[in-house]
C-alpha cells in the first residue's frame, strides 16, 4: 500500500483510541453506576 494509506490509518486509530480515552474520562466526572462504568 502507498504511504498515505497508512497515514490515514493510523489517523483512524488514533482517532478512535483518542474517542474512547475522552469518553471514559468525562464518564468519570458524571455520576454513573458502577454498571454503565463497566460497560464503557
């Protein structure tokens, strides 16, 4: 594959990662159940 491609990977995954650090530290701040904490 040409370099770009995998540029644009990598800028997916990070993307993703990035989305899900954000999400499980903002579900720290609010007042969630121990439950919804294990689902995320």
């Amino acid at each position: 594959m040409p370099w770009y491609a995998w540029l644009i990977i990598v800028l997916a995954l990070g993307s993703i990662v990035g989305g899900l650090l954000l999400l499980r530290d903002s579900a720290k701040k609010l007042p969630l159940s121990e439950e919804q904490l294990k689902r995320i």
